[in-house]
C-alpha cells in the first residue's frame, strides 16, 4: 500500500485518513469528496490514475485542512507520530504540510520505528522542514524544481525565501547545485529535479535525464510538480526500483503535455486526465 | 520581533512602516528557526515607540530578542518567462502567470506552504487589478514571496 499525507485548501475539511478514490473526477477520501485541482489533491488523482493503468497500489491519504495557519498540517503530524507504526505501508510520500522542524523530526523519529520502514518521499513544506532538520539523508526521495534545488544547496537557507541571490544566479548550473546539496547533507538518496530537463539523481550521481517532449507551458500550470510526485509515489508503490520509477514518471508527466497540448493557462486537471495513456507510453517504451 | 504567524508579521509591518518607523522583514536568528517564518528587525533605539504602537493595536509580539549576527535577507531577485501571450515571475520558489491582453491570472505554481493552494483558488481567474493580494490573505513565506512576484507582475503591466 501507498501512504499520501498532505493538506487541503479548505479548513472545514477535518483530519480525515482512509482509502483513497477518484470518483467523477474528485477526490473521494472519508465520505468527503474534493476537488483535484491543486495540492495534495492533485498528487493524489495523478497517483490515483496512475494506479488504475497500473492496477495497484493501493492508497492510503491523511488529509486536513490548512489555510496556512498550519493547524491542519499538526493535526496531520500529530496523527502521523501516534499512528504511522500502524499503517501498513511500502511507501510513503509526504506533502503539502507547513514546515515545522520539531514535527518533523517527531514524525520521522516514529517512522524509523515502523516495523517495516517505507521508502520516504518528501515533497513540498515537508521537503524543507527535512532539509532544515538536517536529515535529509533519511529519505529516499526528494522532487525539488530547480528554486528548491537551489534552496537545498545553500546551507543556510531555512525556507525557499531565503536562498541567497548568488546561488539562486545558477539555476542553469543544475549538476553544481545537486553536488552542493550533497556536499551539505541537503540532500535524499534520490533527486527528481524537475526543470526544462529532469534530473534523476542517485547518491550524488546523475543517472539519467529526461529533456523530451518538452512544454515550457507546463512550468507556469500548477500543480505539474504535484503530478510528477504523484506518479513517482505510484510507480514505486507498484514495486519499480526507484530510479526506473523516476525516469517513467518524468516521462509521463511531460507526455501528460502531448496529449493535453498545453498553454500557460491550462489548469492541472485537464493533465491528469491524460495520465493513462501517457503512462502507458512511457511505461512501453521505458530503457530496458 | 517574534510572531506566531507570518500574516501577524505582515500586519505589523505594514502598520509600523505606515508609522514610517524603521523596521524590516527579515529571517530569524537560527535559534529560533522553525521553519516557516519572519521577523521584524528594528533599532533598540525605537523599541518603546514601537511597542507604543503595537500595544494600541492589540499586536504585540509573542517575544523580542537581541541579535548580534546579520540576519537572513528575504529573496529579492525576479525571473520573468516570457511565453508571448502570457507572462510569468518567479520569486523565489513561487510563479505567478497573467494573460497579456486581460491581465488575467491564469496560473499559480510552485511553493510548498499550505496557503499555497488557497492563494490559487482565490485569484486564478481574478485580474491583477480585483484578486486579493497575497499579503492580505496569505499566512506563510510562500505567501510572502507570491506577493513579491504578484507586485513585480503589477509592475510590469502598469496596474
């Protein structure tokens, strides 16, 4: 099974875990049902879709509320410290939450207690509260844009914000920054870096890249990000060794585009609508 | 001075520079990091001014402390993409796009604060001009830096 844990939008939505759907194009999750317009929403559909063509995994979502104040993400991270040993899950991807160093570090202290420890995805607020707490190395996977990346690579940089103007300069320098990173212990096992070309990166190697098709459309569309984690948490919940499972979804993603022809203005929605069939083609065609 | 939340830190910016007292926004020494938040830096000097002000407006800080060391400074470069109908900012992690001949918001990206898609849903589809501004409903540093690009866009196409 796949955990997902993140927040949504709106604060009359609860702390709310179960079995995730995709009904009608909404989320369906506790009796409520969400739009997937956005956020951990979004990732959720894309790894819904993805899970059809691919017939499993299952997914598992903890959802609140949070309009930023982050009552909603310590709901969730209260939930996760007393109950993550009882979920029975091979992966779990953790997202849109309000960056908090001492939640983070109390979750991550009862993942580590899990019988089984899950392969770690870390994306979004969670992503830098992991760097900021110093343990980013405890994760398998970190999906930075490049701004992040840049983020992850000053070491003195609590929040995005506050990444110094000489290292944000060389965002087209990306195989430096992923070395800083892991200079720094900023870093996961495993990078997504998602940009004009996607870098997949292993301990501080590049492994592969994937630069085709290519949309620049699709960095202004929110939430292209959100779907990229979503098929990766799915693909490595359907049991693809990580670096295979990064190469297909950034494929996937960027065919995502072929088939919805994107502009500046298309809304994320109308993407994961085609992640079937680009899933298919990028699993069909993917490196032996 | 230290707030609970990003959006009183706003607040009493915006209050105390209205009072035109020398104040501004800046990280937090790194003992007192938590991850997501500002402070405000002002002169010792003006600290009973300040507190004046903030008491009469029911905004006093959760605590005030002396720093020694500089402080961290909030992003203040821009990227701009161009894509010929559209035009999108960058500030630091987040990116706002408007349609050139509506002004229209069409898309907000990037970030990883939880107001982040709250921002989106209120001013996608709003122009520059009648969305309500990052600052004003926003409550994290993603805010924060929409604000900055939504005020570079606003700039830019002279609204």
């Amino acid at each position: 099974m796949l955990g997902i844990v993140g927040t949504v939008p709106d604060i009359r939505v609860p702390l709310i875990h179960g079995p995730a759907r995709l009904v009608d194009g909404h989320l369906r999750l506790a009796d409520r049902r969400l739009p997937v317009n956005r956020g951990t929403p979004a990732l959720l559909a894309a790894a819904l879709k993805a899970a059809e063509y691919l017939d499993g995994p299952e997914i598992y979502a903890v959802l609140a509320g949070d309009r930023g104040t982050g009552q909603g993400s310590r709901s969730v991270y209260a939930f996760l410290t007393e109950q993550v040993r009882e979920l029975d899950v091979q992966v779990l991807t953790f997202h849109y939450l309000l960056p908090d160093v001492d939640w983070h570090n109390k979750v991550l202290f009862a993942v580590e207690a899990m019988a089984r420890r899950p392969l770690l995805i870390a994306d979004a607020g969670f992503m830098y509260a992991a760097k900021m707490s110093g343990q980013a190395s405890a994760y398998d996977f970190f999906t930075p844009d490049a701004g992040e990346l840049a983020f992850l690579a000053d070491a003195m940089a609590p929040h995005p914000f506050y990444t110094r103007g000489f290292i944000l300069h060389q965002h087209n320098k990306v195989e430096e920054l992923i070395h800083q990173a892991y200079r720094d212990d900023n870093a996961a096992a495993h990078l997504v870096v998602k940009g004009e070309t996607d870098y997949i990166v292993r301990n501080d190697q590049v492994v592969a890249t994937v630069g085709s098709p290519s949309f620049p459309a699709m960095e202004a569309i929110g939430g292209t990000g959100d779907t990229l984690t979503g098929l990766l948490s799915c693909l490595c919940g359907a049991g693809f060794e990580p670096t295979a499972a990064a190469v297909a979804a950034a494929t996937a993603n960027r065919l995502c585009g072929l088939f919805a022809n994107p502009t500046p203005a298309t809304q994320v929605a109308e993407l994961i609508d085609a992640i079937p069939q680009a899933l298919a083609r990028a699993v069909r065609d993917r490196p032996a | 001075m230290v707030f609970e939340h990003t959006s009183e830190v706003i607040r009493c910016e915006t209050l105390l520079k209205g009072r035109e007292l020398p104040v501004r926004v800046m990280g937090p020494p790194p003992e007192i990091q938590t991850g997501c938040d500002l402070v405000i830096e002002f002169p010792l000097i003006e600290e009973l001014n300040i507190r004046r002000v903030l008491e009469q407006a029911g905004m006093l800080p959760l605590t005030i402390v002396p720093v020694t060391a500089p402080l961290l400074t909030p992003v203040d470069l821009f990227a701009v993409t161009d894509f010929g109908d559209y035009l999108m900012v960058r500030a630091a992690n987040m990116k706002m796009t408007v349609a050139r001949d509506t002004l229209e918001i069409v898309n907000i990206s990037g970030g990883g604060c939880p107001d982040v898609p709250y921002l989106a849903s209120e001013m996608v589809g709003k122009t520059l001009a009648a969305a309500p501004r990052p600052r004003d409903i926003g409550h994290t540093l993603c805010g924060y830096a929409l604000q900055l690009a939504y005020e570079e866009l606003c700039r830019r196409c002279s609204v």
